[in-house]
C-alpha cells in the first residue's frame, strides 16, 4: 500500500502521512522527517508481510515507477552481481 506525505490533511496540523487514493490519515508528525521515517517503516512492514516477487526475483530496494514506488525485483543470481558492484563502486 503507497503512502505520501501531506501538509494540511484533516485531522493534522503538521506533516500527516496518507494512504494515497484514500487519504486515509495514518499519522501526524511536527516535522517533515519525522513523517518521512513512519512512511520508510510501514513500507519495511509490507516487504515483510509478503514477498511483492516473482519465483527466482528478489527485491533489492525500491525504484520509481508512474511517479510511484515499487519494489526494484531482480533475478537472483543478478543480485549477487548487484551487490558486489555496489561494494566495489560504493
């Protein structure tokens, strides 16, 4: 489930932190950080909950997609060559 961060949302003076197409408030924060890290957190919760690819992919982070997050799912011996490039790069 996608969530945003959103300045004058009902119900939140500060930064709220919304199910996108709902608007469904999930929390309020007094700073734009603060409601960034819930926002990080549940989508760490939902990687968790069920594994979003295919059989032989794995997630190696997320990517932008239509201006939305989606999981970043690669093969699995790809992510191992992913993995030591960042090493060696990083």
């Amino acid at each position: 489930m996608p969530w945003k961060v959103k300045q004058g949302a009902a119900g939140c003076k500060g930064y709220a932190v919304v199910k996108e197409g709902t608007n469904e408030l999930v929390g309020c924060h007094d700073s734009e950080t603060k409601a960034k890290a819930q926002m990080r957190a549940l989508y760490a919760s939902e990687v968790e909950k069920a594994n979003p690819c295919w059989d032989g992919y794995e997630m190696v982070g997320w990517k932008n997609k239509g201006g939305k997050k989606v999981p970043n799912c690669v093969p699995k011996s790809t992510k191992k060559l992913f993995t030591f490039a960042r090493r060696k790069n990083g």
